[in-house]
C-alpha cells in the first residue's frame, strides 16, 4: 500500500497543506488533493477492505472522502460541519462504521461516513 500524509499549511508554506502520495516509499511526494477545499488535514483514515477509500479530517469544515485514491475529493458528511476533525478511525471489521474525534465530542457514522451522529454521551463536557 502506498503511503499517504496529511498536511497543514503552516507547515507547508510553498504548497499550502494538503494531502501527499507517495509511491517510491517515501522518497518522493506528490499532491492528491483535487476537490479538497480546506488544506488543512489533521486525520487521515484508510479503508482496510479497499485502500483506494480515503477519508480525511479537516479544519472547520469536517469529512472529506475518495474513492479512487486521493485522485478526487468530495464532501462526505452530514452532521459534521463546522468541526474540527482531530482523529479517525474505521471499524476493521465492518468498514462501512466510523469514528470520528472532533473538537464537539466523539461521533459514528453507520453509512461509509455520509451521515454522523453523536457517540461521546457520557463524556464531560
């Protein structure tokens, strides 16, 4: 499986952030960010069925999702707007189930994240 790396633009200033593929082990990286309008990517999660699904965790504007390999990007949630992605997680199970750590709590999506709700009851606020 070739490697991916989320990117932030403070950290990348003469690209502005983003999400880079590599296919020489590392050695070389090159953007796959077509249709990804926030650059700033703080998770990143890899379908364990089929890696040409992608999802990524942004900034303030929640879910992005591929499924051809980072080669496009389209807005994949509901319900996570205007949040901030921190962590990402699918079930090895059953791919179709993921998590998402958010700066507004914990929330699962049942639906290859088209849809989420929340799953942080019990957490303090």
């Amino acid at each position: 499986m070739d490697p991916y790396a989320g990117t932030s633009a403070p950290y990348m200033l003469s690209s502005g952030g983003g999400i880079y593929k590599s296919t020489k082990a590392g050695e070389v990286w090159y953007p796959i960010d077509q249709g990804l309008n926030n650059n700033t990517v703080l998770a990143l999660a890899i379908d364990p069925v089929s890696s040409n699904i992608l999802y990524a965790g942004t900034d303030g504007r929640g879910i992005f999702k591929s499924g051809n390999g980072g080669q496009q990007w389209s807005l994949g949630n509901s319900g996570l707007l205007g949040k901030t992605i921190l962590a990402l997680r699918i079930d090895p199970k059953n791919s179709r189930i993921l998590y998402a750590g958010t700066d507004k709590g914990v929330f699962k999506s049942m639906d290859y994240g088209a849809t989420w709700e929340v799953a942080s009851n019990g957490f303090p606020q």
